[in-house]
C-alpha cells in the first residue's frame, strides 16, 4: 500500500508540472513528448 502512494504521488507531481508547462505556453511536439514519457518510466 506505501507503495502506491509513492507511485501516486509521483504521478501527481508529474501531472501538476505538465499543467505547468501548459499554462506557460510549453507545449511539446510529438517526438518531445515521447521522450519525456520515457523519462518517467526510468
């Protein structure tokens, strides 16, 4: 169960940095956005 909530709550962060960065105007092509996702799975 702690685990989960580690998962869940670094999942959250991740979500709220992406909000983020849509409401500074980043917004990130196709081959960006895959990279970052690879990023979050290491």
């Amino acid at each position: 169960m702690a685990k989960a909530y580690s998962i869940q709550i670094t999942k959250d962060k991740m979500i709220a940095e992406s909000e983020d960065d849509i409401k500074k105007g980043k917004i990130h092509n196709q081959t960006e956005v895959q990279k970052i996702i690879e990023r979050w799975k290491e």
